[in-house]
C-alpha cells in the first residue's frame, strides 16, 4: 500500500477494482429522505420540474415573435413614418351653427362655405431664430402683419395643438393661391370652414345679431369652447348660444414633419361633430319689412334732416309673442361674418346716428302722453275716479307761481274716457297730483303702477342688451339731483314728462296688458328650438309676470277710452282699416322742451286683438301727425294680405 492507500497495485487489475469498490459501496452515504422513495417516485418528480422550464421558455419566446412580428410587419409603415418625422394627434372639428327662420320657416340666417388660413402653434418651428423666420415668410405670403401672426399663435403657447386662425372668410380664388404659396411651411394650412350669411335688408341685425371668433375672455369662462371657433356676440345669435353652437368632433390624423396631414386615422376616440340646434322665431318676415320701409318713409316724411331715427315694435298682446322689431338706422351684420372689415366698422362706430344702437330696447324717452293709459288705470284701480268722474278742465291750472298748461283746449266736462281719447293733460295733472275734486295718486302710488306695469325693469325679452328706464321718486331726485320732489314733478310724472323714461319695447308691453285684460307678459322673440333631423327640442309658452292688478271693470274703461281715440279723438287716422281698433297718441318733449318725439299705439281688433304696436320717430313733432300714419299703413298691411 502506497499514501494513497496501499490501491496502487491494483491500477492494471479490472476484476480486483470492480470487487474493491463493490466491497468500498458498503461505506457510502444514503438520504434517509430518499431512501423511503421508490425509483419510480424519483423520476416522477424529475419530470414535473422539467415542462416548467420548458413552457417558461417557449412562453417567452413566444413573446418576443409577436412583438417582432407587430415592430416589423403590422407597424412597420407607423413606425417609418414616426422615423421620418411624422406625428399622431387629436385634430378638432368645428361644428355646423344652427340656422334661423321666421315663423313661416323663410331663412334668416344661415350658412356658407368659406375658407380660413391658420396655423397649429405645436408644429412651428421650436428654435427661436428658425421660427422667426418661420413668421416672417408667412408675413410675406399671407399678406398679414408679422407681429400679428407671432401674437395669435403664441397666445395659448407653442405646444397648443389646436388651430389658429389667422384670416378668415377667403375667397375660394384665394384659398387656392394661398395653399399653394404655403406649401412644405410646417403646421400651415387652408381650413375649409363656413360662415354666418344674415338677411339683414329689414333691420334684422338688432335681432339676429351676428358672431365673431370667440374671445380670450370667453375662452376662460368656457373651458369647452375652441380656440378657432365663432361664438355669438350680440342678438340672438349670443342668447342662444348654446343651442346654436353644437358639440365639435375630433379625429386622430396623421401629419409630416412639416405639420401637413398626411391621413385621417381610424380610432376609438374619434367623434363625428353635431350640428348646433336650429332656431324658429316668432319674427314675421314680411311684416317686418313692412314696417321697416314704412318706418323709413315716415322718417324721411318729416321736414327736419335731423330727423333719423325710430322704432316700430309689434306684438302678439296674448302671447307676448315679437311679431316684428324695427330700429332705425340699422346696420348690415354680414360684415361681423368671416374676416371683420375694420372700415366698415369704424363707419358704423363714427356714425352720430347710432346704427348699432338697438333703440327698442335700449333707448330710453319721455313718455308722453301714451303713459295715460296706465295712469288711468291706477286712478281707477285706487278709487281715485271711476268711469263716471267729470270734470271742468281748462287751457292751464296754476300752482302757487308755476303754471301748467294743456297742449289745446279741451272744452266742457272731461270723463276719463273723454280724457284718454282727447288726451287731456289737465284731467291727468289732477289725477296725478290732485286738483279741483279729484284727490291725486301722489307720487308713491303713481311709481306703484309704472312698476306693476314693467316700467323701471328690463322686459326681460330674450335679448342680451337692454335698459331698464326709469321711474323717479323724491329719494331718486334727491340722490341724483341734490333737490326736493314738488308737485309739479308729479304732475309731469302723470303726463309721461319731466324724468320718467321708458322704453319701446316696454311701452307696448304694457299697452299689450290693457289690450289682452289685465295679463303682463314677457315678450318673447324665439318661438322653438328644433335639432337637425325637425324634433322639437325646446317651445316657448307665454310666460305671464302677473294679472289681476287691474280688475276687469277698470280695464275695460281704458280700453273704451282708447276705443274712442280712434272714433272721436286723436287717433282718429285708423278708422279706415278694416277692423275696429284702440289707439293712443304722445307727443314727449325733451331739449328743454324745444323739440318732440312722436309717439303711436295702438292695438286690433279692438274685439279680440291679434296684433299690438308701437311707433316712435325721435324729434319727429306730434304723434297723431307722423306716428299715426306709419302704423295705420302697417296695420293696414297686416289685415289685408
């Protein structure tokens, strides 16, 4: 045996070896664990470890081939383009604005294809000097100011993926010049869009009204609105807003590197634009031109070139439904469409007449002599007089040292009928601040019913603008004029004179309530709102503020006065339409009383009314003498077609 245990000799013996380590297994460690396992156990659990390995692997390699195949065969055209620069984004697409009619469906406004140029700030060039450049190449071809072009599309900054429009309202000559001229200029482009058309021959614009590109302002207040859209800015066109605007859409497209679209993509997020709600009005179309040439005729009838300016509202008085309204001078609206033409704007700004001014609702006057039909009433209401209440009245009554004169004389004893017909200012001095046995309203009684009339409150027509006049008292007049309220004010409040101020619009509002028996109602331009395919989606009923103020007895006394304006008073240019009819005349001074506005109203068929109105031709003289003759020929034309 050598030092590794005497076995050296058995190095070229195989039979000796085998028995040697035969003999040495006898020496060898066993696992206790494995030893209560049979051979079969043992190679069992050798197989279940194996096919887990074996899916493992496959799974992943599995893997990996889809995700190659996707890279390289399903994306392979996405992902070249993305190699070349081309990118994936939301695009907006504008809604259609709804359209207006008259009530006989006749077009008031609607649509017409334009174009615009505009340009997406996230595809400008990033690098300042580069889009500098950029600015200024586009200055050059578009014809339009570089700073101007740097403002507007930097306003919502450069990563803004929403359009901007830089010139609207392009012919299709010169869109088709221009898209050539901006070819390969990154994020430019020539965007297909329409614009508002209006018929505004009839004095519609102070009723329509028009849109413009929507505002800074109106972004922040409307998180939903766009960047490039029109919003309503006046008239109905703001009003209804809502309605009118529809819901936009949105596409994914494709674009190059130098912003131009290279294909509209199919995707979930993508949302075909709806079509804005449309508009019926209550509007008459034809009458409304009726009333606009005859209140022009009238105008230019007066032998004064002052003389420019009126009004002509007419109402359904049981609805409160806006048969027609007229303001003159008017304006056309089509210019506030597409691209503003600032020359014909500052026209209209520099105008001393005033177009844009919608004088129905926002012009304030002196009554005259058309408020004596509400003062009637509150003398009525309160018991101050009854239908039986006569009185002497002369030429003038004299207070203290002031005198207050009639516009004529009215001989005999006066009634309030006789009163209203003849509109006599001494039986209303009385019945306003008391004389000879009639006691006076006073002052606080005669504000109770201007106000339960709708005088001193907007009408709350559906118009975005519209003044509130003014009905005075002695806190009013010592506020604003540091003086003391006298009777003699009072006795101007009763004639429509001194500080009262009203409205058109709420002058025939409040006619309409003695007309329709004591109902005051809102008045109402829109008659329904209908969705692209003719459903209905919203009407319009009459909307009564309040009735019973006046009880029926007192009612009908005012409306037998107003009856007899037209038999044997002031009013007497209507009998020969051919309906019975009510009437009142107003002739309000202002100027210091050194010139007058004309003042009509009137209402038929006296029976059963249809239709109220009321003119007003500012500076115009008397009333019975201008104002009298625009709405017999009105009325004239609305019974006979």
């Amino acid at each position: 045996m050598d030092i590794f245990g005497n076995f050296s000799n058995l190095v070229g013996d195989k039979k000796k070896r085998k028995a040697l380590v035969s003999n040495y297994s006898d020496f060898s460690y066993t696992d206790p664990v494995l030893e209560g396992q049979s051979k079969l156990e043992r190679r069992e659990t050798k197989s279940e470890r194996l096919p887990f390995s074996k899916f493992l692997i496959l799974a992943v390699f599995i893997i990996l081939c889809v995700k190659l195949f996707t890279l390289q065969v399903v994306d392979a055209s996405k992902n070249q383009d993305l190699a070349l620069g081309n990118s994936i984004r939301p695009r907006s697409i504008l809604s259609t604005r709804g359209i207006i009619t008259d009530a006989n469906g006749t077009w008031l406004a609607r649509n017409k294809p334009s174009f615009a140029l505009g340009v997406y700030p996230s595809d400008v060039p990033k690098k300042k000097s580069d889009r500098e450049n950029f600015y200024k190449e586009l200055a050059v071809k578009s014809g339009l100011s570089e700073s101007d072009i740097k403002v507007k599309i930097e306003a919502n900054g450069l990563s803004s993926i929403e359009l901007v429009v830089l010139k609207s309202d392009l012919s299709r000559e010169d869109a088709l010049i221009l898209e050539e001229n901006i070819f390969g200029m990154p994020g430019v482009v020539v965007d297909a869009r329409a614009v508002r058309e209006y018929k505004s021959d009839s004095g519609l614009a102070h009723i329509l009204g028009y849109t413009g590109l929507v505002s800074d302002q109106e972004l922040k207040e409307n998180s939903e609105y766009l960047r490039n859209e029109d919003t309503g800015k006046m008239g109905i066109e703001k009003t209804y807003q809502n309605y009118l605007r529809g819901n936009p859409g949105v596409e994914a497209v494709e674009v190059d590197s130098k912003g131009q679209v290279v294909r509209t993509l199919v995707d979930t997020n993508n949302r075909p634009p709806q079509m804005g709600s449309n508009l019926t009005l209550n509007i008459d179309y034809p009458l409304q031109q009726v009333m606009t040439n005859e209140l022009a005729a009238g105008i230019a009838s007066v032998q004064n070139v002052d003389v420019t300016s009126g009004v002509v509202v007419a109402l359904n008085p049981n609805t409160g439904a806006v048969l027609g309204l007229v303001s003159l001078p008017s304006y056309d609206n089509n210019i506030f469409s597409g691209e503003l033409n600032n020359e014909e704007y500052q026209k209209l700004l520099d105008d001393k007449a005033l177009p844009l001014l919608n004088r129905a609702t926002l012009g304030t006057y002196p009554s005259g002599s058309v408020i004596k039909i509400v003062m009637a009433a509150a003398g009525l209401q309160e018991g101050i007089i009854n239908k039986n209440t006569s009185i002497e009245t002369p030429p003038e009554i004299t207070v203290g040292q002031w005198k207050f004169p009639d516009w004529k004389w009215h001989s005999g004893v006066t009634d309030v009928k006789r009163a209203i017909a003849e509109s006599n200012n001494i039986f209303f001095y009385a019945l306003a601040g008391g004389w000879d046995k009639i006691k006076g309203l006073g002052v606080e009684k005669l504000g109770k019913y201007l106000s339960l009339f709708g005088f001193g409150s907007k009408t709350g027509i559906d118009l975005p603008n519209e003044a509130a006049g003014l009905v005075p008292s002695p806190d009013w007049k010592e506020k604003y004029k540091k003086e003391n309220w006298y009777l003699g004010d009072t006795y101007h409040m009763g004639i429509g004179q001194g500080d009262l101020l009203v409205t058109p619009l709420q002058m025939v509002k409040a006619m309409s309530a003695v007309a329709n028996g004591g109902k005051l109602i809102t008045p109402q331009i829109v008659k329904e709102v209908t969705n692209s395919d003719g459903q209905i989606v919203k009407t319009f009923e009459p909307k009564i503020e309040r009735q019973g103020f006046i009880s029926d007895d007192n009612i009908r006394v005012v409306q037998e006065g107003m009856r007899q304006c037209v038999i044997s008073g002031s009013g007497k240019v209507l009998q020969d339409l051919s309906v019975s009819s009510a009437a009142k005349t107003g002739t309000a001074q202002f100027f210091n009383n050194q010139k007058t506005h004309a003042w009509f109203e009137a209402y038929a068929p006296y029976e059963n009314p249809q239709i109220a109105i009321v003119v007003l031709v500012e500076g115009g003289g008397g009333g019975y003498e201008v104002a009298g003759p625009i709405t017999n020929n009105i009325l004239k034309y609305y019974f006979g077609r």
